[in-house]
C-alpha cells in the first residue's frame, strides 16, 4: 500500500517536471517585438510632423520600428486629418449629453531613398474614437481632442501593423 502511493506521487511529480520542461520550452513572440521588430529594414527615416496627430502617428512608428538618421534610409511621410459628427440617433430627448465620433485617416507614404526608381509605398488606415459632450465648452473640447488623439494612435497601430506586414514581405 506504501509503495504504491509512493509511486503514484513520484509520479505525478514526474509529470509536473515534465510539463514544465515543456512549457519552459515554448516561447512567444508578439509582433510588438522580436525579429520582424529587429530587422534593419525596419529602420526608417521619419519626415517632420504638421500636426499634433501626425506628431502622434510619427512617435509611435519611431518607437516601434526604429528610426535611422541614414540618408539612404526609407522615407516615411504621414497625414493624417480628423472628422467628427454628432450621432444624435443614439440620444435620449431627457439626456443633455450628445455622443459623437471622431475619425482620423492616416496615411503612411514610404519612399526608397537607394537610388532605385521603386514606387512608393503608400498605406492608409482609420480608426475612430467616440466621446460625449455635455455644453461645457472647455469639457467638450477637451473630450474631442482626447478622443482624436485616442483614434491617431489606433490609426498609427494599423499603420505600424500594415507596415511590418509590407516590408517582412509578407
């Protein structure tokens, strides 16, 4: 009886030392990071922002795909603009607050800088962002400021993702 509960544990321990030899073994690795991240043709050259959402977009691909100073490096050149609207079909009549959306374009134009004659590459994405406003001037303003850049940094996700997927080859 002893012995057979002594081998029963030795093993279940043998099978936890095994799991976690294998799950030891398994390894991750997001496109936040990694090789796709690492590559030097990754490493792009960012033209000077215009506004505060190009600003937005620019910091975000810089941090995330590298940035060379190389005068032979990619060129990226973004735009970006924002549109709102009110969505008063979602509004109850005893409600003062009014939801509304903001939508911003991106666009990413990628030019070789090698001297090759290649076409740039030119990506677009949107994203958008609701809030609500509620007649306070200073509150209203804040909120859709608030929610372009929220739609910017989704829009320079897609465009980070669009771009990693163009030049991986992919």
């Amino acid at each position: 009886m002893s012995w057979s509960r002594r081998t029963r544990h030795i093993a279940i321990a043998g099978m936890l030392v095994a799991a976690t030899a294998v799950i030891g073994g398994c390894s991750f690795s997001p496109v936040y990071s990694g090789a796709l991240a690492g590559q030097t043709n990754l490493n792009l050259a960012y033209a000077k922002p215009t506004s505060r959402l190009e600003q937005i977009i620019y910091q975000d691909l810089a941090l995330r795909l590298g940035r060379s100073a190389a005068e032979t490096a990619p060129l990226v050149t973004v735009s970006a603009a924002a549109s709102g609207g009110s969505l008063g079909f979602l509004t109850a009549t005893a409600n003062p607050s009014k939801p509304n959306r903001v939508t911003v374009t991106a666009t990413a134009t990628i030019a070789v800088r090698d001297g090759t004659k290649a076409e740039p590459l030119v990506l677009t994405r949107r994203a958008t962002a609701e809030y609500t406003t509620n007649s306070q001037v200073l509150a209203d303003t804040s909120a859709g400021i608030e929610a372009s850049e929220r739609a910017a940094k989704a829009a320079a996700e897609s465009l980070r993702l669009a771009i990693l997927a163009a030049l991986s080859g992919g």
